[in-house]
C-alpha cells in the first residue's frame, strides 16, 4: 500500500517535466550585405529558434528596428557594420561591403523590421510580405513560430498538463480505495 502512494507521489512530480516543454527562443534572423553606399541586398528573413544577436553597447552608426502595429517600435539596437577586414594587428583590408547576420528577439505582434544608416533607412522588410501571408493555410516556410495565425501553436499546454495530473490522481484514488476492500 505505501509503495503504490509513494509510487503515486513521485509520478505526479515527475508528470510534469515529463510532458511540459521550455519554449524555445524565438528569434527573427536576417542576413544582408551592405554596401558603403547603402544599398543592401537582402539574403534571407526567417523566423524560428535561435539566439539573439550579442549587440554593441557602445553607440554605432547602423541599427536594427522592429516595429509593431501603427508604427510603435518594439525593438531598437544599434548593430556593428565594418567595411575592414582585420587579418593581423598591422593588417587590415578595406572592402566595399560588409555582410551581416543579425537576430533580433521574436515578437508576434511584429509588422516591420527596419536597417539604418544613421537615420536613413536603408532596408525596409514587410513581415507580412516576408514570412506569413495569413491565408489560414500553414503554406511551405510558414511554421507555429513565423505564423501562428495559420499555422497556430501547437505543443502540450499547462492546462492538459493540469487536466492529465488531475486524471491520473482520480485513477490512483480509485485504485487505492479498490485495494482497501
């Protein structure tokens, strides 16, 4: 009898990091090389699992800027953009591009991602245009961290959790007050 309550007790702490999941962090990822003259040819947007940026914390002449809606901006840091190449102390090469990876934190609420020089903008992507087209259909490159509105989300939530503890507990009452008789 008390190894079925000790059996029980431990399953039931057990149960939830059994079935709960860590969220991932969530991140949108954009490549591009830039140019002194600040055309930029874009390289790739995506959204998915990753890691955010390490961003300078001193102030740059390039930054990155996520914008929610009616143009509220919901993510500003400066970036680093070099147009040297460092070989050795005394070496360095100068070049007419720079080509960048930069992931900035996931926000659903995000419609635009913008790039600057100075306070010019010299890449400009339209989310929607770029990552989910929420047509209600989980298109090919959409996933449940790009485009949930058509591709939801999609995992074990606390509340099954919370319903499974409390089923597997009414199954174990059950049993136990069957063996008393």
């Amino acid at each position: 009898m008390n190894k079925i309550i000790i059996t029980a007790v431990f399953f039931v702490l057990l149960f939830p990091s059994i079935f709960s999941k860590i969220e991932p962090e969530l991140v949108y990822s954009i490549k591009a090389e830039i140019f002194k003259n600040d055309t930029v040819i874009p390289m790739g947007i995506g959204a998915g699992v990753g890691t955010i940026t390490p961003f300078p914390t001193s102030k740059k002449d390039y930054s990155i800027k996520v914008f929610g809606p009616n143009n509220r901006v919901i993510f500003d840091k400066d970036i680093d953009v070099s147009f040297i190449i460092y070989l050795e102390p005394d070496i360095n090469i100068p070049t007419n591009s720079s080509i960048i990876h930069v992931r900035v934190p996931y926000n659903y609420q995000a419609k635009r991602i913008r790039i600057y020089h100075l306070d010019k903008i010299i890449l400009d992507i339209d989310l929607s245009k770029e990552l989910c087209d929420r047509d209600s259909i989980c298109d090919e490159g959409e996933n449940k961290y790009n485009c949930q509105d058509d591709c939801g989300k999609r995992g074990f939530g606390f509340t099954f959790i919370i319903l499974m503890a409390v089923i597997i507990m009414a199954i174990l009452f059950i049993l136990i007050k069957t063996k008393r008789k």
